[in-house]
C-alpha cells in the first residue's frame, strides 16, 4: 500500500488521476450531507442514472465524446430530471420516492436505448461511451480535471454564499418561508449543485455507483457529529480519503476497477463507523444497554434491601437468590451495601440514594430523578 501512494505522488499520470478522484469525493461528500438530512438519498441515484441519456445525446448531436462536451450533456439531463422530480411532486401528489422512481426508471430505460442505438451504427467514434455506466478512472485527463476543479470551486463557492440559507432550509423549510426566503428556490440550487457533483463524478465512478458516493460519507459522517458544520467538513474528508485509497488498491492490485474500489472503501469507512462511532455506534450502544441493566438490577436489589430488611436486619438468603453475584459487588464497591456475617444490609449511603429519590417522588415532581447510582465518596 506504501508503494502504491508513493507511485501515486510520483507517476504523472496517477496524479491526475488522483486529483480528479480527490475533487469527486470532497464534493460529492460536502454536498451528500444536505441530500443525507432532506432524507432524498434517492435523489443521487436518480439524477446519476439520469445523465446517462444526457452524456448519449451529447454525443449523437457534436458527434464529439471529450469530457467537456460529455459534461455538459450530463449536467443538462440531470437538471431536467430534477425539475421533473420537483414538478411531479408539487403537482401530482405524489411522494418523492415514487417520483424519484418514476425519473430513475424513465431517463435510465432512455438512457440505455439511445446508448444500443449508437453502438449498433458502427461508428467507431462511439467506443468508450459504455465506460459511463461503471467508471474508469484511467481516462481522466489533465484537461478534465482542470474543468472539473472549475466546476468543483464554483459549487464550493455558492454553497459557501447560501450556508445560513441552507441550514434553514434543510432543517425547517417552512419556518425559511415564514422569514421570507424562496425555499423553492434555495432546494432548487441545492439540488442543482448536487447535480454537479454527480456529473463531475461520472466519469471516475459512473452511473451505476455515483450515488454510493453521496451517501456513504455523509451517512459516515453523521455518526460522529451533531453539527452541520462539522458533518459537512467530515463528509468531505471521508469522501477524499475513500478516492485516494480506491484509487491506491486499483493500483496495488492488479485488474482491480477504480470506480468499484472507491465506493468500496466509502462503503467499509461506513460500516466500521458503524460499529465504533462514540454515539451512535453499535459497540456504544451494547454497552449503554448494559450499563443500564446493571443499573436497573442495582435499583432494584436496592429496594429490596430496603423494603424487605428491618432496621439492623440483613436480607436472608432467599432475597440474595434473585440477584446476581456481579450485583452486588457492583454496589458494594459503590459503598451503597455491606456484606455483615449474616448477610447483605444498606450502609448509610445506600439508605441515602432511596431516601433522595422517595422524597422527590412525594415531592409530587413531575420528572423525579432516576436512581443513579455511583460511587460514594467518603
């Protein structure tokens, strides 16, 4: 792996590639957060799928296949299809899903159809439009990534210009037109720049995946952050970061295709997040569980100790029955029980925590405090 980011820094041309792949995965994680939190993940997969009729038609009418031409083509069919998206939604009531899968279906069939026609014309300038569909990094050029660093500093740039506008819009749209801005408008330019960073990666990831990469950083992000901002510059670096190493073990191993190897390694940043993310993560979670049983099991022997023992009277043997042994050491290392000669009784502390808690209750306190348990200090 070592051998293949220095091969990366020093080969000219995997610089390029690297660059371009780089641009991809900053912005499409960037701008997959405002698409993760509208709860519209479909959304990148039917604009991605829908730039493939745009890329054939872009070709069939300049009869050209570079990327700027391509781009553009791409760009256009992915606007139309997300004013169809909006339209269809507004006006025939539909839910978004189902106008998300209207779109997909529709512009992807087309686009499939326009793609047969022109490969069964012979025309040898058609070869190499299939690579849409799944990426190919390789074909990137110095003149492409130039262009696309154009597009990518500009959706940067307007994104930086509407932030305010799109937290509000993002978060409570109708609070946004209360205040008096477009939201129309706004979700409108927020889904015109998540076109851009589809389009900008097709040609590394392609059609087919583009949309992981929306997805996979921003749904990874969201596990260690409660902040947009911060989301968002996460996002971001685990977009660039999964392109880089994408493109690393497309290189180190051999037959291995770039665009599959980046939504990979997005897709493995995810899952390890999920298990160890501090909040949300599966493993923090197992052992808040377990952590409140053993709160719950101590509350209860608490009680028990307290409603079922006379003063000065250790439990008997049938009560210790019911609890576990981990239970009660739990406590005792707390100072909340002592172990007498004749059993388990409450030390003075231990009485404290259920007086405090029974006084609140016949305090008549709409929200007593839950019985926490911890250790005393003497």
């Amino acid at each position: 792996m070592l051998e293949a980011l220095f091969l990366l820094l020093t080969d000219y041309s995997l610089r390029v590639i690297l660059l371009g792949v780089l641009m991809m995965g900053l912005l499409s994680g960037a701008l997959g957060c405002f698409t993760l939190l509208k709860s519209e993940s479909l959304l990148g997969d039917a604009i991605s799928h829908a730039a493939l009729p745009g890329i054939v038609l872009a070709f069939i009418i300049t009869g050209d296949k570079s990327a700027n031409i391509l781009f553009v083509g791409a760009l256009a069919s992915g606007v139309v299809a997300s004013l169809w998206i909006l339209s269809i939604v507004q006006t025939r009531r539909l839910k978004t899903d189902a106008a998300l899968g209207i779109a997909l279906s529709v512009f992807f069939g087309l686009g499939i159809v326009l793609l047969s026609l022109v490969q069964k014309q012979g025309n040898a300038g058609q070869s190499g439009l299939e690579r849409y569909l799944f990426g190919q990094a390789a074909t990137l050029l110095a003149q492409d990534v130039l262009f696309m660093a154009l597009w990518c500093g500009l959706a940067i740039l307007v994104l930086l210009l509407i932030w305010k506008e799109a937290k509000l819009v993002v978060f409570d749209p109708d609070y946004a037109q209360t205040l008096g801005f477009h939201s129309h408008w706004l979700r409108l330019l927020l889904t015109s720049l998540t076109v851009i960073a589809i389009v900008i990666g097709l040609q590394s990831v392609g059609v087919v995946l583009m949309s992981a990469m929306l997805i996979a950083p921003a749904a990874t992000a969201r596990q260690w952050t409660n902040r947009l901002g911060t989301m968002v510059m996460l996002s971001a670096v685990f977009g660039g970061l999964a392109g880089i190493l994408g493109v690393a073990f497309s290189v180190t191993i051999d037959n291995t295709p770039t665009g599959p190897a980046i939504v990979l390694v997005a897709t493995l940043f995810a899952l390890i997040t999920f298990i160890i993310a501090p909040n949300r993560g599966i493993a923090a979670r197992y052992w808040q569980r377990r952590k409140n049983q053993r709160q719950i099991l101590a509350s209860q022997l608490l009680f028990t100790l307290y409603q079922q023992m006379q003063p000065n009277q250790p439990a008997t043997s049938v009560f210790i029955q019911h609890f576990s042994k981990s239970t009660y050491q739990h406590l005792e290392k707390t100072g909340a029980i002592a172990q007498q000669a004749d059993g388990w009784q409450l030390t003075a502390y231990g009485k404290s925590i259920i007086d405090e808690w029974i006084n609140a209750e016949q305090a008549n306190c709409a929200a007593p405090k839950p019985l926490i348990i911890g250790n005393h200090q003497s």
